[in-house]
C-alpha cells in the first residue's frame, strides 16, 4: 500500500551562512525518513549575489558551488559536492528532493552598459512617469570566473525588459527598458498594473534566445543533479505561456516522474484558478488562501468561526493542485510576506494540513526545527511528531467531517483495511472545551483510544454502535486512535 505523502521545506530565512547546511541535510536524512517525511523541498542552489545570500539575489544559474564567484567557490549552504552528497544521502533513504528555482531575475552583474529606460510608477507601471533617457544599468553577465563551462550563453540588456538602478546617477526606481519588441510581458499578475517587475535586472520572456536558454538550462539542473523536481519561484511575474513550456519540456526530458510545484502568492481564489488553467494543470500551487484562513484564526481567537477554514481554498475547490503549508520563509516574522500564525495555534494548524484526504502538505523548517538570526523562535518539533506521526500511521480511508460548530469542529478518517490501526478522529477547539460525538465505525466498538498529542490523558472507548464521544481542550487540538502497539 502506498502511504501518505509530506514534504518539508528544509530552510528557513536566517539558516546561518557557514556553508553547512548541505551536511546538516544529509545528516537529518533517515531523521526524515523515521518521521514519514518523504520529500524535501532545498533552497535555490545556484550563486548568488554574495555567500550570505539566501539564493533569491541569483547571480549564476549554472553555478552550484563550483566556481570561485561573488566572493566564494560555496554557496550559503555548501559547495557543489556537499549538495551532492545530500541528495545521495536524501534518496538513499527513499526521500525526494525538490530544488527551489529562481527564474524571474538576475543579480550582481559583471558590468555595466548604457541603454534607454523610461521610469514608471511602481504603483502602477503601465503609468509612464518620464521622457525616454538614458542609464547605465547592471545587466551585462559574462561570468569570466567559468569561463564559458556548461555554457556559453552571456547576459545582456536585451534580455532584460526592466532594471532598478542607475549607476550613473545613483537613482533607484522601476526603469523599463526600451528597445524592439520591448515592454512588460502581458501574461503576468496585474498588481501594479502589471507585475512582470519584480527585482533587480527583471528577465525578458518575450526574447527567444532568453527562452531557449532558460529551458535548456531547466533540463541541465536536473540531468546534472539527478533531482526529482522543482519549485518554481515568483511566478506570478513571469510569462505564463514560458512556465507551462518550461514545466512540459523540462518533465518531458526527465528519465523518471518529475513533480514541479509552484509559488504563485495571491490570495485570490479566482486568479490562482485561471493560472493553473493557463498552464494547463501541469504543476502544482501553494495554497495561499489556506495560509490566510490559518493566520486569520490565529488573530482572531475565538471569534474565527472555524467551519469557513476552508471556504476559498485550492484544497476545496482544486485538492490535486494543492500543496497546503501552515508557514514559510516569506511569511516567517520580519520577512516580506509577514503573516505568522500564533504559537496557540500552530499544532492546531498542521493537525488541518496534515490529517486530511486532501492536499499536499509541507511542513516548513522553521516550524519544526527553530529560527535562527536575531530574533529566534524555538521550533515545535515536540507538537508536531505527533501530527506526523498520526499522518503516516493513522490518517487514512473515508473523511466524515464534523464542522457544525464555529469554535469546535472535527473530522473522523475511517481507516484503512490494509493498515492495521488505522483510522482517527481529531478535535479542534478555538474556543473552551469542547466534545463532538462522531462515528468511527462499528468494526471499532469496544477499541480504546487515546490522543496522541498527549494534550488529553483520557481514554475514549468505542461505543457498540461505532459512535464516541471525543473531548477537547479550549484553543487546543486532539488526535483520537487506537495506540500502536510497540
């Protein structure tokens, strides 16, 4: 039988930028694997801007952790052959890995050269707020350092449709570069007018030599890696029509399945939908609006009616398409996306992505191992083992959900056959105590459970008609099943 599947996103915002962390992967590997964590989701591996950087700033796409660029041969997490080490590691244990891929824009070029802009509103960048003039912008890429290995493809203005600086004048602003068949792309999210432009030298998906390169080097990363999929950044930036090439192509060429998800931020339901219909369905998105409904519960205490927690959501209208998370490295405090949802509800939280039919959860580093930086915060690995536990041994078979009350709602997953012991029943209160009666099934009269988050010591015995009676504490979580035998 196949178990249920859970990633993790193996980084957060302030991992500490000594070069180790391609090691401490490999060495949490059969961690991993002990807790039903089949996938890791890595941070971009690419160089970056400088050794500190977290990946996002993308310098070289080409380099792993290589070459001796940007002030290191290594990348923030480690050089090129720790990363490979760690992959091994990972597969050697039956887990996949996801690599995190920036193709929006680039950072820290080589040289510079004078081109025409006009500046626009940043507000509203179909508003042009200049006359046409001259920049000397950061957009030639020759990377002398590689010395043309794996390829020989350099950057320049051309294949760029936007820029922030003016090095001539120190100016900062949203600069669209002018040129033939230049403007921003039209198949992006329509924040600001439109939100082709994000950073830095803004990448040019209407330029066929930009196409062609970026594909290509889509299917070098994993040939060369061996990898088993991607999560593709930012692209609500980035021209539709070039994601759903690059996800065709690049599966297409891969030996084995190859799983590519992707981070499409709007809270919007209805624009999430009519993106994943203009890439045809071939990858998967961030359920974003769950994110939401999670953090507005934690806010509002127990006057969040929790039978609406799913109303609007890519798990309840697309459960396929959907990777649930609770938290990420944007959302983690003091980060660009701030939206941290409370300790109080936090084990509450995972207990709604992890126990349910639908959805592909991820469990977020930061989550469950700590925040590093200046600010820290202690993970809750403690809280969410239990969850991980009950996800890979118990939360299987028919789902009858019990949301008939806006601060206690519950869920009963019936078991499965092939799975001795499993099935749950798990109760969630936002409010005081509560109970739910709930069926869990005949077969299951006179069975004893216990809640395996330890937040209650009852006992609950199977009544004979396959209904309990299951308690909960106030602003709490119960998971009900039958205890494994050791």
């Amino acid at each position: 039988m196949e178990r249920n599947h859970t990633m993790i996103q193996f980084f957060e915002w302030h991992i500490e930028a000594d070069g180790k962390h391609w090691n401490h992967l490999k060495e949490w590997a059969p961690e991993l694997k002990k807790r039903g964590i089949d996938s890791v989701w890595i941070p971009p591996i690419t160089k970056a801007e400088s050794p500190q950087d977290t990946g996002y700033a993308v310098y070289d796409l080409y380099d792993l952790g290589e070459f001796d660029q940007k002030g290191e041969r290594r990348t923030k997490y480690g050089t090129k052959e720790e990363l490979e080490e760690a992959i091994k590691a990972c597969h050697d244990h039956g887990i996949n890995v996801y690599v995190d891929v920036v193709m929006n824009h680039k950072a820290a070029a080589d040289e510079t050269e004078t081109f025409q802009v006009i500046e626009v509103d940043p507000n509203d960048r179909e508003t042009e707020i200049s006359e046409p003039f001259d920049i000397e912008g950061w957009t030639k890429f020759t990377f002398p350092n590689r010395e043309q290995k794996y390829s020989s493809f350099t950057w320049n203005f051309n294949h760029f449709n936007g820029t922030d600086f003016d090095q001539k004048t120190g100016k900062k602003g949203v600069f669209r570069i002018l040129g033939e068949n230049k403007s921003w792309n039209n198949r992006v999210d329509d924040e600001f007018g439109n939100y082709d432009y994000l950073m830095f030298a803004n990448i040019d998906y209407a330029h066929p030599e930009v196409r062609e390169e970026m594909i290509k080097w889509g299917k070098w990363l994993q040939e060369t890696l061996g990898c088993d999929g991607y999560r593709l950044d930012a692209i609500k930036h980035i021209d539709h029509r070039f994601v759903e090439s690059f996800v065709k192509e690049v599966t297409d060429t891969a030996n084995r399945p190859f799983y590519i998800f992707g981070e499409f931020w709007n809270n919007d339901l209805e624009a999430c939908e009519e993106f994943l219909n203009n890439v045809d369905y071939q990858l998967d998105l961030f359920d974003v609006m769950l994110h939401y409904n999670l953090h507005e519960a934690s806010k509002m205490g127990r006057d969040f009616d929790l039978t609406t927690i799913f109303n609007d959501t890519l798990v309840q209208t697309n459960p396929l398409q959907a990777v649930t998370f609770v938290d990420n490295h944007d959302s983690q405090p003091n980060e660009s996306l701030e939206s941290w949802i409370d300790d109080w509800f936090k084990q509450s939280a995972y207990a709604l992505i992890l126990l349910r039919a639908d959805g592909y959860p991820c469990l977020f580093y930061g989550d469950y191992l700590g925040i590093n930086g200046d600010e820290p915060i202690e993970g809750k690995k403690e809280a969410i083992d239990p969850l991980l536990y009950a996800r890979y041994e118990k939360a299987y078979g028919e789902q009858d959900d019990y949301f008939d009350h806006p601060n206690t709602i519950g869920w009963v997953r019936r078991g499965i056959d092939e799975l001795s012991g499993s099935g749950c029943a798990v109760i969630l209160s936002n409010g005081d105590n509560g109970e739910k009666r709930m069926f869990v099934g005949e077969n299951r009269a006179g069975e004893e459970w216990k809640d395996l988050t330890g937040n209650r010591e009852d006992t609950i015995t199977i009544e004979e008609d396959g209904f309990a009676t299951f308690p909960v504490n106030g602003g709490s979580v119960s998971v009900w099943a039958l205890p494994t035998e050791e």
